[in-house]
C-alpha cells in the first residue's frame, strides 16, 4: 500500500522532523562514524587521529585553451596543517608533493601546471585533520566546484548523464592506491537497463585515473538525454566522479561533479526555481532491484506544495520537470524528495538551465542527505566568490522554528564575522538567501553557524555572464 500522509500540515511536519529528530545541532560531541561505511555527502570532519584523507576523483586539467584545474585546500584551524598530496591523471602518472598550510589561510595547486592530463585528480593527507578541500574545474564556457570525498568506496551512483548533439559526458575512475582496481560499470538509459560486456571488468592501473567517455563513437551511449550509471568495484576501491561538456540539447556549458557512494531515501535542494528563462528537472535514479514510490515536496514558499507519488520502477531513471506542476508558483524554492520506504533506494541530481540574454548554462547538482538523523548547523566554504555576489548563500532552515545564521569569514587571525550576515533572524522550515558584497568576503575561508539545522548550498559566478554555478558548502560532520 502506498503512502499517503492524511494532511499539508502533517505532510510537511513529517518531511521537516525525519531527518532531524535524532539529534540536537548544537552537540559538542558529535559522535564520528566512518565516511567509508556509513556513506554521507562530503564533510568537515572533527580535528584528531592520525590522518585525514580527500579524495578528488579530477577535472579536465590540459591548460589547453583555457581547460585548467586547481585543489582548494583551506585550514580551517589555528595550527599550520601538515600533509601531502598526490596528484594523478588519466596517462598513469602521478607526482607525489609536501603540503603545509599556514593557520586559516587557504592554499590552491594548480593542476594542469603540476602534472596535466585530460583529467587530472588528487589525493590529499593532512596529519591530525582540520581541513577542507575541493576540485575546481576552469572553463572558457564556465567554471564549476565539487568537493572532494572524504572515502573511496566500492560503490557509486550517477543519476544524470547526458550525449545529446555531441555533448560529452566523461565517468571518471580514479584509483589512489597501489594495487590494480577491477570494476564493473551498468547504465539506464530511455531503452531501460544495461550491463554491455565491454564494461565488465574494466581495470584501473594503480596510481592512476581511467575515463570511461561514453558519448564516444562505439561505446554504446551516443545521443542519449538519460543516462545513469552504477559503478560496482569486484576489486579493491575507488574515487568516482564526473565531467560533463553540454554542446546542445537545451543545455550548455560544463559540469564537473562527485558522484554517490550510496542510495538514500530522501534528497534535499536549497536552491530550486521556476519560471521564464528557466528549465529545472530532477534526475531519479533507482539502482536497486525493488519499484518505490518517491513523494516530492517544494518547501521554503507560502504554501508547500506536495507532488503526487512517482513511480520509479527497478533500475530505471525517471525525470520530473517542475514547469510541469501547475500549482507550484514561479519563483525560487527548496524541494526534497523522499521515499515510502525507509530502505535507501534512490539517488537524485538537480539539471536546471537558466538563459539570461545571449547566454546560457547548465548546472547539475547531487541533492544533500541527512546522516542516521543528523543535519549540520555549521557549514563551510573553502574559499569565497572574488567579487560581490547577490545571493551567494542559499539556506533552507530544516526545524519547524525560527533561528539565526551568521556568516564568518576567516583571515589570518581567525574568523571575523561579517558586517550585516550577524545573528540574521530566519523563519520556521524558511528557505532565504545572503547576499555576499562585503570585501571581507572575497577570496577567503567562510563559515556560515546556524541556530538550527539548515542546509546551505552556493551560487557563486561561473564566468560566463551572469550565470551562477551551483555546489554544496561543506556541512560540520
């Protein structure tokens, strides 16, 4: 039978406290489990043990053409961080570099001048933690941002793929260690399930990144507007990501994103929007070998308005367009989606395509998950927009009460919050946005501490007109 909450009231009070009713977000101790096991987004682990480890699957990294990459690390303590970083790329060749970071300063390697490739990635080890660190991928038709994992896994998902009119849509596996990975890729397209047997175990040589391009003439995908991917590794682990170049369809310019360790059964998106000059759709893939159900609820307006259940049947991708939804206003909005069935099934990316003027970009963007209950109340990102930006933060308060948020950011002292982002009051389940035109904010660390659990998302310029690229700050783990 499937699941129908009797009421708007209980609907949204049910979507807002299941992810939120296990813990109080201003713990002190939060207990730390392992990434590799438990599977979360990206995090900001506590400070302590021996190592810390990011991994960063790579990025188009030829500096041809203006096609470069660089790694983000910011410290985000009072003490120099200590490490090193392994860089690796797609031709088998790695270069092995001493890392320090001075207190609450953010460094940044440039990566196709340290070992480029077609793609180029990294492994990054900070003796004792307190770091940040994300991939950054330059582009003449526009920049995008990823944060790094903090595991490699055995498993990973990608929801939304794309070869339409000769778009490249590139899989990246990147292998860090020493011993020879096998793995196993399947895809979903519109025919449905595939596992070809030129994907069955493909290798990845040690110290090295393979890239499965699968819009390339032969390899089974060309001119498909949906394509999801499962990678199963048989052997050993590995770090999975993506590179996409959009030439046509209705969408354009380039994405670099991470992919999913694992299925959940709720996604959660700040920044969503309707209306002229805007195509968004979300991508809904279910891996596994069961149909659910999937209930969508826009939250953050007037009035939040619930969407009738989607079937997703078993391996399959289904795309919902919220132009579609009548009885949703035009305007911005955040969204969640969630399933009938507490088993984790489903894996959901975010593709909208805005136009303004002469120009027009695609981001795509993996949805936000809760941890056994817990959403972080303070978020960070690395390094800050260059110049002023409108509504640069995007948050969604996930308690049904009220609160306030301020904004910090980091210089060589340590964090300073921000002239006009101090102790602004938001409202109950409120989604709202900050914008970020103090010159403080430029170029450097910030840390956004919320009174109660929210979800913060960036909408930073991605070079190309006005047009904005959207990612994840990274919550507290």
């Amino acid at each position: 039978m499937k699941r129908r909450l009797p009421g708007l009231l209980l609907v949204l009070l049910a979507v807002i406290g299941v992810v939120v009713a296990a813990r109080d977000p201003r713990e002190s101790t939060v207990p730390q489990f392992s990434v590799s096991t438990e599977g979360w987004m990206p995090s900001a682990p506590l400070p302590g043990g021996l190592i810390e480890s990011w991994f960063c699957p790579g990025v188009p990294a030829t500096g041809v053409d203006g096609v470069g990459g660089e790694i983000v690390i910011a410290n985000r303590g009072g003490e120099a961080l200590e490490g090193t970083v392994l860089v690796l790329n797609d031709d088998a060749e790695s270069r092995r570099l001493d890392l320090l970071v001075d207190p609450w300063t953010t460094a940044t390697l440039d990566l196709d001048a340290t070992l480029p490739g077609s793609i180029t990635g990294a492994v990054v080890e900070i003796e004792g933690g307190g770091a940040l660190v994300e991939q950054v991928a330059l582009d003449a038709d526009g920049n995008s941002v990823a944060p790094c994992a903090n595991a490699t896994s055995d498993q990973w998902y990608l929801a939304d793929g794309f070869t339409v009119e000769g778009s490249l849509d590139q899989v990246i596996l990147t292998n860090p260690f020493e011993q020879t990975v096998v793995a196993n890729l399947s895809f979903t397209t519109r025919e449905g399930y595939r596992e070809p047997g030129s994907y069955r175990g493909i290798t990845v040589p040690p110290r090295s990144i393979r890239v499965i391009d699968l819009g390339a003439p032969g390899a089974g995908a060309q001119s498909e507007p949906v394509l999801a991917v499962s990678v199963e590794v048989t052997r050993g682990r590995l770090v999975v990501g993506r590179s996409q170049d959009f030439s046509g369809g209705g969408r354009s310019g380039t994405q670099v994103t991470l992919a999913s360790p694992v299925t959940r059964e709720q996604w959660w998106f700040a920044d969503g929007a309707k209306g002229s000059g805007i195509d968004e759709q979300y991508v809904i893939f279910n891996p596994t070998s069961q149909a659910v159900e999937v209930d969508v609820l826009f939250v953050g307006i007037d009035v939040p308005v619930l969407v009738d259940p989607i079937a997703v049947p078993a391996r399959q991708v289904v795309v919902y367009d919220s132009s579609t939804q009548t009885d949703l206003p035009d305007g911005d909005h955040s969204v969640v989606f969630a399933t009938a069935s507490s088993d984790p099934s489903i894996v959901v990316d975010q593709v909208i395509t805005r136009t303004d003027g002469e120009v027009r970009g695609t981001g795509v963007l993996t949805g936000a998950l809760a941890r056994n209950g817990y959403v972080a109340s303070t978020w960070y990102v690395p390094q800050g927009p260059d110049e002023a930006v409108s509504a640069g933060l995007v948050i969604y308060n996930v308690d049904n009460e009220p609160g306030t948020v301020t904004v910090s950011a980091v210089g060589r002292s340590g964090p300073v919050p921000i002239e006009g982002l101090t102790d602004v009051e938001y409202g109950a389940a409120a989604r709202f946005t900050l914008d970020l035109d103090d010159p403080l904010v430029a170029g450097r660390q910030l840390i956004v501490e919320g009174t109660t659990r929210i979800m913060v998302e960036r909408s930073f310029p991605n070079g190309v007109g006005s047009l904005r690229t959207p990612s994840w700050a990274i919550p507290q783990g």
